[in-house]
C-alpha cells in the first residue's frame, strides 16, 4: 500500500495558520476572564464589555504600531548580545541566524510555556555547530544580565514611588520605598556571584559540585556539565570591551521595552496618563509577573498589570484588561507570527520542540 501523500509545506502553513489565530483568540478570552475573576470579584464591582470595547475603538494606532516596531527591535538587541556571549566558542556567529533563532525560541516560550526557553540555545548550537551545552551558558548569562537591570529598575522605581502618580497610602508607600532598597541590595549579592564566577571559577564550581552531591550520578554529571559550559561561557565577559558591550545591549534592549511600553501608554490616549517613572514602576512589577508563563495566554505577567494598573494606579478595571491584553501581544504575540513562518520555512515542527529538554540535558 502506497505512503499517504505528505501536505504540502503551503497547505501545513495554512493549517498552522488558522490554529495559531484560533489559539490566541482562546488566549485573550482567558485572559479577559483571569482578569475578571482576580480583579472584579476581589473588588465586588462588575465588568462592563461596552466599556472594554470602546477602549480599543479609541486606540491611537500610530502609537501602537511604534511600540510593535520596538518590540521586534528589541529581539534584535537580543541577538546582538548573544552573538557577544558566545564569543569564546565562535567568535563571528551569523547575526541574522542569531535573530531568527531569536524570533523562533520567543514563540516557543508563547506556545509552550517555559519549556519553550530550550529552543532558542538548541537551534542557535546546531547552527553554529557548537555545544548545547555553551548556548546553556549563554542563556543563562543572558538571564543574570537581565535579572540584574530588571532588579535595578524595579529598586529604582520602588525606591521613588512617592513622586509618581501611583495611589498609595502611607504604610504601603514605606513598604514599597524599603522594597526598592532590598531589591538593590540583591541586585548587588547578584552581582557579586557573577564576580564570584569570574574570579574564582574553579572554587566555586567544586562548591557547587559538593552542594548537588546527593544528586544521582546521571544528574551529577549533567549539572557538572552545565556548570563547566556557565563558567566557560564567562570568558566572554573577561575581557572590558566585550563586557562593556554586553552591557550596552542589555541596557539598550531594555530601553526600547521601556520606550515601547510608553508608546502603549499614550496609545490610550487621554484614559491613561503615565510619566517615564509610571512606566519604570509599571515595567518592574511585569517582569516579575512574566516569570511564571502559561502556554499560550502568557501567566503571570497579565494578571500583575491589572492588579498593578487598578490597585496603584487607579485606573478602572475595563482599560486596564485593555492595557494588559495590548502589553502582552506586543511584548510576546507580536514575534508569534514571523516565529511560525520562520519555523515552517526551516521545517521545523511543534511535536518535536516539545521533547527538547530531554536532549538539551542528556
């Protein structure tokens, strides 16, 4: 009996297609219902749809295409960076390989959660030809430098909440003020364990090696592994220049989230009146929401900026659903369609993505 005929690679992009706007539509209606059962049944008030509708028939859309532009910009910052981190196993990587594998990884983690975090590091290594274990080491150099700027806007921003428009009282004011200054002092032990790394690499990893020791030996030895490719990986920061550029990006990438961010901002118009330091406050309290991700609707990171946006800022519940669901498809939903084109054109498949942690730390 013959083989069924295989779909052809435009009729699978169209299936893929239709699945993908059918997936973030059920995306955005959970959303919309998380927002309501967190907020509105917290607060005992009703939702008005009339009101949530109205917000997006006002948007000003100039300003919401500038803050798409910038978030796709931002992807590039991220591929700039990594082509530094990875300097000490090639020195020239191709920068558009770099960004596509960006593009693609991003969607992975919007489609499948944290999971999706493996993908990028996996296809960066079988493009380079380089260990999986280096672009482990990457992505995690590339996770401290963005925990350390997300933990020195967030001290920042808390630590001067009392200039902002954010409606607080007394007691929560001081809580917050304090919170800024615990938030830099970790910034700082953070820091230092990068430090720590750098300058005394092999103590610290026999340490961590003693610590994981009640790990069975096939664990052992993927730790000793990943924790010989992290420090491996920290050449490329030994070095001033290539240190001072990785912090450039790091800073530039997060500039332009923070300019987009805004732009989402004036993008409601009068309903929404948000300075830079909103904006900071604003961002600090979504990075740490956007840790925990669930496929496809995000987590997190929507449920924070209502709560943020309703309970600091005052703003009604209605334009707030609107600001998170805007937030979220410009800061992740906006990479999902050119990751799902770029995927299909290299015939990469979903199915197998899901089965990448086994590889990666085998």
């Amino acid at each position: 009996m013959p083989a069924p005929a295989r779909p052809s690679r435009a009729a699978e992009r169209r299936s893929l297609t239709k699945k993908k706007w059918k997936w973030l539509a059920l995306a955005a209606l959970l959303l919309a219902l998380a927002a309501w059962l967190v907020v509105a049944r917290w607060t005992g008030r009703r939702f008005d749809w009339r009101v949530f509708s109205l917000t997006f028939a006002r948007l000003r859309w100039d300003w919401l295409a500038a803050a798409l532009a910038l978030a796709l910009a931002s992807y590039f910052g991220r591929a700039l960076r990594w082509a530094v981190l990875m300097r000490p196993v090639k020195a020239r990587a191709n920068l558009w390989g770099l960004f596509t594998a960006t593009l693609i990884g991003f969607t992975a983690i919007t489609l499948l959660g944290r999971p999706g975090e493996l993908v990028r590091p996996y296809l960066i290594a079988a493009r380079e030809k380089v260990p999986i274990s280096s672009q482990m080491a990457a992505w995690l150099l590339e996770r401290i430098y963005d925990l350390l700027i997300i933990l020195a806007i967030f001290g920042f921003a808390l630590s001067r909440v009392r200039r902002s428009d954010a409606a607080l009282g007394p007691a929560l004011t001081w809580v917050f003020a304090t919170g800024g200054w615990f938030v830099a002092v970790l910034s700082i032990l953070t820091l230092g364990m990068l430090v720590a790394f750098h300058q005394f690499s092999d103590p610290m990893r026999r340490r961590l090696l003693d610590a994981l020791s009640g790990l069975p030996d096939r664990h052992l030895q993927t730790a000793d592994r990943l924790i010989t490719a992290f420090i491996q990986g920290i050449e490329s920061i030994r070095s001033m220049p290539a240190l001072l550029l990785a912090v450039f990006y790091t800073v530039l990438e997060w500039a332009t989230i923070a300019v987009a961010t805004f732009c989402v901002m004036q993008a409601f118009g009068a309903a929404v009146h948000f300075g830079w330091l909103d904006v900071l406050i604003f961002l600090g309290f979504l990075a740490f929401g956007g840790i925990v991700q669930i496929p496809g609707v995000g987590g997190g990171m929507q449920v924070v900026a209502v709560l943020v946006l309703t309970q600091l800022f005052r703003i009604p519940l209605e334009i707030a659903t609107s600001i998170a669901l805007i937030v979220w498809s410009t800061s992740f939903v906006v990479v999902v369609p050119f990751g799902l084109i770029l995927a299909v054109q290299e015939g990469i498949r979903w199915g197998s993505l899901k089965q990448l942690e086994e590889k990666v730390l085998t």
